[in-house]
C-alpha cells in the first residue's frame, strides 16, 4: 500500500443524493439483525456515503445513515462509524458544530471510531488531529499529536483483540498490506494520559505503545476509536494496493473493528434471535435462541425461556451463541394442554446482560401441530360361520382421553375394499381410522388383520348297489358341514362323481369317487362311497323228460332262467350235471331228474329238478304258438298212443288279439286219434319222426263246438320245422283255424320206432 496518500479524493457531493438512496435500502434490510444503531458519515460528503454501510451490516448492526452530525442526529445511536478521505483538513459542519455534540455523545456512552486521512493537518484556530478527538485534557498538554511514518508495515499490536480475530476473520502483521510499507501516521501512546488505552495497530519499526496506528481509549461513558488507515480507499475498492489487501479491509478489518467498538469495550445491547419453535398437542417442544453481539456469537451465557410467559427453564449459550432447552411440555393434561394451532410470540428468550454484553430478549412463535390420536384395534381369527366378524376398537387422546371409536374398512387379498364386515373365508386387512379434529390429525392404524378360516365340508359318495348286468344306477352325494341353511349354491364347480362300474362288471365293490367341487368358505373332504355289484338270479330248470318202459333215457337236458347281457351257459364258471336215477330196467312211473354241480361269482343259482316219466306206451305232446297277421295263436296238446274213455288227452287254443279279447276252445272228448310214422324223417335223439290227427268236442268260447287237429314232430328243437293245424266249427261254420310251422315251443313224440 505504498504511496496510498496520494490518491485523489472522489466526487463525493455528485453521487451523494444516489449514494443516499442505496444506503436507506442497506439499512432498511438489516435493521433486524441487531438493536445496536451504527450511525456512518463521511466529512467530504457531508454524509454517509454507501459504501460505508456495507462493514456495518456485514458486522450484524444496523446502519444509520447520517446527514450531519448534530445532537439530534447523534441521538439514539450506539456507534458513530465516521471517516475523512481529505488528506487537507476536516469538513467545517464537522469542526464547526460537530465536535461539541460527538463529546457529550461520547460521554454519555457513544462509541466513536474515525478514519482519518488527515492526520495533524489543521485549519485556524483548531489546528492539528487532536482538536477533531473528544478529550477531558487540555489539548496541548498531554494529548499527543499524530505523526505521518515513511514505510513502515502494519503490525497487530494485540492478536486477541477483535479487531484482529474477529466474526469476519483474522488478521496478521501480513494479511493487512502483504507485509508492505505503508505510510500511515502513528501516535505515541505513552504521552496519552487515559486509563485504558489500548494500541490495535502500530507501525512495526516501533513499538505497539509509542507508534499506535490504530488505537482506543475510553471517554465518559463511551470509547473512541482513532486509526491513520485511509479505510474509504479500501470501502469503494480503490488505489494501487492489490486487490487481496483491499479485500482484507474492507471484509475483516472494517467489520472487525465495528464489533471491537459494540462488543469489546462496554455492554452494548446485543441480540437474543430465539427461534421458531415447533410441537406435538400433548407433546413437548425444543426451545432455542441465539445470542449475538452483531454477528459475534455471545458464549457462556444464560438464556431464560419462557413459554406464553410462564418460565420453562434457562441455559448456557454453546460456542455458536446458541442456548437450548429440550423437552418443553406443551401440556400436561387434556385441560392445560396448549391447543394446537400457531402463537406469534409465545416463545421468549431474554438475556440479563453481563459488564460486556447488554441484556436483551427476543421472541418468536410457537406452532402446535395436531398429534396423531392413538388407535388400538382388535381383529381376531375366526371360522365361517355365515356371519359378519366385525373389527373392534377404541380411539384415545395423547393424555389417554377416550375419542370414540374408529370408523373401519376391510381389504381381501384381491385388494378390494369395503366398509361391511367380512363374511366369507380368507384374511382381510384393517384400516381403522379417525378423522381430523381440532387437536388431532387424521389417524389410521393398519396393523391388524381378520382372518376367517373356511370351515369343514364332508361331500360323501353315497353307497350303491346293483344287481349283475343291470345298469349303473344314478350316483349321488350327501353333504356334511353345511352353515345354516346354506346348500349346494355356495359351491363352485360341478359335483363329479365317477366309478369303474359298468354294467358288465363282474360281482365285488367298486368305488365311488366324490370331485369337481371348490368353495371359498369351506375346506372340503371328499369321502369315497361303495358300488356293490350282487349277483343275478338264474334258475337251471331240468328239462322233464319221458320214455317207454324197457328204452334207454333220453337225453337229459336243463333250461336256463335269468342269463343277463349276452351270458350263456359257456360263462359258468362250472356248469351243472344232469342225473336220474331211472335205469332202462325201471318200471313205468316217475323218476326225479336232479341238477347240481353249477356255480358261477355273478349268478346266485337256483337248481330245479325235473321229472322223468316212464310209460308203456307211446305219447305226442306239445305246446307253442303259430304267428298270423294281427293275431298269435297259442296250442298245448298231450295224447296217448292208445285211448280209452276217460284217459288223459287234451287240447286247448287260445288265439290273442291285438286289442280285442282273446279266443279261446278247450277240448272236452277226443273221439279220434291217428298216428302215423313220417319216413326218411330224423328228429333229434329219434329214429322216427311222428304225426297225429285228432278228432272230437269241445267249447269255443263257451258254445259247443267240434274240431280236426294235426301235428307233427319233425325233430328237435322243433321251433321253424314241428307244424300244427287246427279247426274249430261251431254249428257246422268254421269259426277258427290255425296252420302253419311253429314260431315258438316244440312237439315231442316219444312212440318206439316202428309203431
């Protein structure tokens, strides 16, 4: 900074008015951050110029800008902030009028601090620096004058002062000028007869008392501040030093003496900024304030809280200035508690000040948030049962006061949502809920569930049973477990229900198996049922048989009754024997012919013996029927070889309408009876075949009527060879007559060959 002398003064009074304009809207932003008042004035200008403003906020005060000097302007500040760019003497309104007023102001408390370029340039009478300095001593005894020194470097004369380490940063015996010369006027403090001056920067090829280049002492009540720095170079950022040094005073230097003058000389007020502060209804609440001397954090000191104006406790400022209060109940009772909603000032913090800080308080506003109530809820585990499981639950207050009850809506698994208790099997969750209230939020609570478990359903087959050969029968279920009234419609799905049986099946037991079904309220259990195939009725009748006495047996053959499908007696698992005990020597009479020996799993067999008669003489019997159109004619005949009155011979016909009555003649007297041998005929089991002619009376449906009958034995079976003819007359007209070859049954001759 060599050579910072010689630098032109600016244009103050031209841009006064602009500057005027810029340093309202300085000090209007930052009358907040501190009650201490720093008035600024430039004696060129006549006034405080903008740039001056600047150091003052940036230290935490509030600028005040001035346009004199006067009493009247002076009242109400705490600091005048003044300085001479004129290196040729003082403004006039300053020496003139000023002087008297800036030392009662002092000595009433004011702390001046002036930056003078100056030095002992004087105009008559008031020649000299010393004359612009409040003093109580004659000025030209013992008040030292300030001498120019020829590049010498600054150096800090006390390094814990806060003008060298201060809230704006440090500075060395380098930061100020680099270590450079510079040529600022210094003054001999030892000449200077007050208790409690203090050297802040002195020329370094001295010492820090005799070559003071800034320095203070008190006066009255207040202080002064006097330095040779030229500081409005270094505000409005001009001359040849380099732009690190203009920087150092205009953004450390210059703050930092602001805060020296307010905070290390005497209890100026500072500033307790309490912070907003932020609860629970029912809760509690953190309360801090921050203590500040502009924007010196205030350690170590007590703050007292209080809450709408009831204390709540106090506490020491941390390094940061800060004091903190935890845990300040909001309220403990539903009829004490603080309501929630916002209080501008219900939060205050004050500090009772200390011989270096003035006292101060501050407040700010306590916003009561709505606290979520509590919400308890009961779910349970239930099984279907048909009807609603409603949530159960309660809703109370911070201070455990009763609500009411939560209002509930239940979630299935598929995410659907309603407000009707749930009824069907599965797991639902729960959302209870309140809603907003002056004190309390909108609160749910989630965390339970209701699970209904599906009950118990037994779908059994019914059992079954059918006969060999017969179909099978319709299957059908019956249900265990139903709720209520509830049936079949509850179900999903179609009941199957399946088995190996079929018809043909063999006799044994055959499952029945119950599916197909599914239900959300029910777990169900299908039971197996049982088909039982029993075995069919067959009845193996003995063929009766009959011979002549003296021939051998004939054949002996059975009938069967009660085959089912296509069964035949080759299916028997063991097919029957046929036994008599006629031998070819027995005498005429009957004889049994026995069945026995058949078995088979899916018949339950009936043996039916026979009957053998054995004759001596011949016989022709038969029995069938012969088709005509529209009608069916039915025959049984049986004639002796030879006949006598009163032996057995007969013969019946009765002929069947479709939809009429049936006819019917029954022979009373066989007059005639012919037989003959058919030649080259070979019935079954026979050496001849036979034929008969019959002549004699009878009834035609109840009248007297005559007839002619023939029939012949044409071998076995008989069925589409044997024939029969008969005609019936009644009163000489034919009424009846039947021809043709047996569609059914069969004519059996037992004549000896030859007869």
């Amino acid at each position: 900074m060599t050579t910072l002398r010689r630098l032109m003064v600016a244009d103050y009074p031209i841009r006064l008015f602009l500057i005027a304009l810029v340093a309202w809207g300085v000090t209007a932003d930052v009358c907040a951050q501190s009650p201490v008042r720093v008035g600024y004035y430039d004696m060129v200008a006549g006034a405080g110029i903008a740039e001056q403003a600047a150091p003052i906020a940036a230290a935490g005060f509030t600028p005040v800008l001035l346009t004199n000097v006067t009493a009247a302007d002076l009242g109400g500040l705490h600091i005048l902030f003044v300085q001479n760019p004129s290196t040729s003497g003082y403004g006039a309104e300053y020496r003139a009028s000023a002087l008297g007023a800036i030392q009662d102001a002092v000595n009433a408390g004011l702390v001046l601090i002036i930056h003078d370029r100056s030095l002992n340039a004087g105009v008559a009478p008031e020649s000299g620096t010393r004359f612009i300095l409040p003093r109580n001593v004659n000025p030209m005894v013992g008040f030292p004058t300030i001498t120019p020194a020829s590049s010498i470097n600054l150096s800090v004369s006390d390094a814990t002062t806060l003008v060298a380490n201060g809230p704006r940063g440090t500075i060395t015996d380098t930061t100020l000028d680099n270590g450079n010369s510079s040529n600022m006027g210094s003054v001999n403090l030892t000449l200077l007869n007050i208790q409690g001056r203090k050297s802040l920067l002195y020329a370094a090829s001295g010492n820090a008392t005799a070559n003071a280049v800034t320095f203070s002492y008190p006066l009255g009540l207040g202080f002064v501040i006097y330095s040779s720095i030229p500081l409005d170079m270094f505000l409005k950022d001009m001359g040849t030093a380099t732009a690190t040094v203009r920087a150092a005073f205009r953004e450390i230097y210059a703050p930092n003496v602001l805060t020296y003058a307010a905070c290390g000389l005497k209890a100026l007020p500072t500033t307790v900024a309490a912070a907003a502060a932020t609860g629970y209804y029912g809760g509690s609440a953190t309360f801090s304030a921050a203590v500040r001397c502009g924007m010196l954090p205030v350690a170590g000191i007590a703050v007292s809280f209080k809450l709408k104006g009831v204390p709540v406790g106090s506490a020491q400022t941390d390094a940061s200035g800060t004091a903190t209060v935890s845990n300040v109940s909001l309220g403990a009772a539903a009829a004490s508690a603080i309501a929630a909603g916002n209080y501008p000032a219900a939060v205050s913090a004050s500090f009772t000040g200390t011989s270096q800080y003035g006292a101060s308080s501050g407040a700010a506003p306590l916003t009561v948030e709505k606290a979520p109530a509590t919400i308890t809820v009961t779910g349970g585990n239930f099984v279907y049962d048909g009807a609603p499981h409603a949530a159960a639950g309660s809703v109370a207050g911070v201070f455990g006061e009763p609500l009411g009850v939560p209002a509930f809506t239940y979630t299935d698994a598929e995410g659907a949502t309603t407000d009707a208790a749930p009824v069907n099997a599965g797991i639902y969750g729960i959302d209870a809920s309140v809603s907003e209230t002056a004190n309390y939020l909108q609160t749910s609570n989630s965390s339970t569930k209701i699970r209904i478990a599906r009950a118990s359903l037994a779908v059994a087959a019914d059992n079954k049973a059918k006969i060999y050969g017969a179909p099978v029968p319709a299957l059908t279920a019956s249900y265990d477990g139903f709720v209520g009234n509830e049936d079949t419609a509850g179900l999903a799905g179609t009941l199957r229900l399946t088995t190996a049986a079929t018809g043909a099946s063999p006799v044994g037991t055959y499952e029945i198996t119950p599916s197909g079904l599914t239900s959300i309220n029910y777990d169900i259990t299908f039971v197996t049922g049982v088909l039982a195939v029993t075995p069919a009725s067959l009845r193996i009748r003995a063929d009766n048989k009959d011979r002549l006495v003296g021939t051998a047996n004939p054949p002996l053959t059975v009938a069967y009754e009660g085959f089912v499908l296509a069964d035949t007696e080759d299916k028997l698992y063991r097919r029957p024997t046929v036994n008599t005990p006629a031998l070819i020597t027995s005498p005429d009479g009957t004889y049994p012919i026995v069945v026995s020996g058949a078995a088979d799993a899916n018949y339950t067999i009936q043996e039916v013996n026979g009957q053998l008669t054995v004759t001596p003489e011949g016989r022709l019997s038969g029995s069938g029927f012969v088709n005509a159109v529209g009608v069916k004619h039915h025959f049984e005949f049986d004639i002796r070889e030879t006949i006598a009155q009163g032996e057995k011979a007969s013969l019946t016909l009765r002929i069947g309408h479709d939809g009429a009555a049936d006819d019917i003649f029954v022979s009373q007297l066989i007059a005639v009876v012919t037989f003959r041998n058919n030649p080259g005929i070979i019935p079954g089991g026979k050496a001849v075949a036979d034929s008969v002619t019959l002549l004699g009376t009878g009834l035609w449906n109840g009248q007297s009527a005559t007839f002619e009958a023939s029939a012949t034995d044409k071998g076995e079976p008989g069925v589409g060879s044997d024939t029969i003819s008969v005609v019936v007359r009644v009163g000489g007209q034919t009424v009846s007559t039947t021809h043709g070859v047996l569609n059914g049954g069969n004519i059996q001759s037992n004549r000896l060959p030859g007869r």
